[in-house]
C-alpha cells in the first residue's frame, strides 16, 4: 500500500541514517531576525490562520491540542509562511502521541509528495531530522519503494538524508524547541541543548511556504510557536556532509 510508507515517513522511521551523538552538533546556525509569525493559543478557537484536520485539534486551556483521527494519516495543523531560512520554536507535551512532525513544504513544488521539504521528527526515544525533498518523500523513490527488488538503490539514494539523534524525551511534561535552517543546514536544540543537525541539499530549497505540525497517535499539546527569518551566526564549523556520517 502507498499509505505505509508515507505514514512511516512522517514517524521518521524510513531513511538510511545512523544513530548520531547529539555532542557532533555543530554550534547555532543562525540568530532570529524579524518575526515572521507567532501563536500563543490565549483564546477559545483555533481562528482561520490555522489549516488544521477536522476534530483532530482544539484549543485547550492556552495550548493547541492535536491527536490523530484518522489511521491512515496523522492530524496535521499548518500555517502559510513564506521564508527561505527560519529559526522555528515551539513548546510541546506528549500526552500519549507516539511522535510529532515539524514540517516545511512548499505546496508548489511537485518533486516530493505534498511538496514536503524538510522535517525534524519527535518521539519519547530520539530526535530525527529529514531532507524530504531528495530523500523518504521525493517522488520518484516513493515509486520505487513499491518494488522490494530496488531496496538497495533506494538505500543508496536516501544515504545522508536522514540522521538521528536517539534520547530520552520525558512525557507529560513541557519541552521547548528550536530549529534553526539556514542553508542546506539544520539544527535542532532542545530545552537549550544541542539535539541534532543534518546536512543535505533539499533544505537549501529556496521558496519554503507553510509549516505544519503532523501528530501520530493521541495526544500532544503545542504552546508559543514562533518563526523568524533567519540571520546568520556566523561561518559554519561543520563542513563535511552528513552523507559521511
């Protein structure tokens, strides 16, 4: 079926990467310029600003509370943001999800499905982070997943698309955030401190244009989401491709 592979690729679980130590992550890539756009939930609705699955999300108590509705797909909340490079933060709680997705897209784009770009995966046991434009999502390697015969070209192509960073992510209690894209870079923290960064050439994709949550499983609540256009911290330390990890 079409559906398995999508839905592992939202979970993060398809790719050919290797456990990485979060002590390789290189130094910040960026400082946050000017606000692009900000959510703190204060209200009762979700409002129009939101795209969100039906029933699958509601504000409560000052937070956006997501959980899947369907089995096929998890619950997806997206915003349209224009932006080439950002620094995106967010707070979240698990409350029985098994992951949450932080993803970039640009619905425009037809190489990759859905037009997904890049993502940073979240579970209770690792932080991973996606290239989906040339890697699980892109087109051309969705189709060739269908015949078991090219698994090993497919592993071939999506080498270095991936990487993951395994951990212990306590649930039922808030966590915060940061990711920062500058380039064909991506770097993740968590309760400020280092928890992962890739490089691969799909992030660099020039005309990113929503970012949405997906939610797989019951439930997760979400809290002060900010986006900033990227500005750089500096030159990177790290200049070897993550494909050598």
């Amino acid at each position: 079926m079409r559906i398995l592979p999508l839905l592992l690729a939202s979970l993060g679980v398809l790719g050919g990467d290797l456990p990485v130590s979060a002590a390789e992550v290189p130094p910040p890539l960026a400082k946050r310029g000017a606000l692009l756009f900000s959510d703190d939930f204060e209200r009762t609705e979700i409002g129009p600003r939101w795209e969100t699955s039906q029933r699958a999300f509601s504000i409560v108590n000052g937070a956006l509370k997501g959980g899947q509705v369907r089995s096929e797909h998890g619950a997806i909340g997206a915003v349209e943001v224009p932006f080439k490079d950002a620094v995106i933060e967010f707070k979240f709680r698990f409350e029985g999800a098994m992951g949450i997705s932080a993803v970039c897209d640009d619905k425009a784009f037809q190489g990759s499905h859905a037009g997904h770009l890049c993502r940073v995966t979240i579970n209770p046991r690792l932080i991973r982070l996606g290239d989906d434009k040339e890697g699980g999502m892109r087109k051309d390697i969705l189709e060739m997943r269908k015949d078991p015969k090219r698994k090993a070209e497919v592993d071939k192509l999506i080498e270095g698309r991936t990487a993951t960073f395994p951990m212990k992510i306590e649930t039922s209690q808030w966590h915060h955030l940061v990711m920062e894209i500058v380039g064909d870079e991506m770097r993740v923290s968590l309760d400020d401190k280092p928890a992962g960064w890739l490089k691969s050439p799909g992030i660099a994709h020039p005309t990113k244009g929503r970012f949405h949550f997906t939610i797989s499983g019951k439930d997760v609540l979400l809290d002060d989401v900010k986006i900033w256009a990227a500005e750089p911290a500096g030159p990177s330390p790290c200049k070897a491709s993550s494909d050598s990890k």
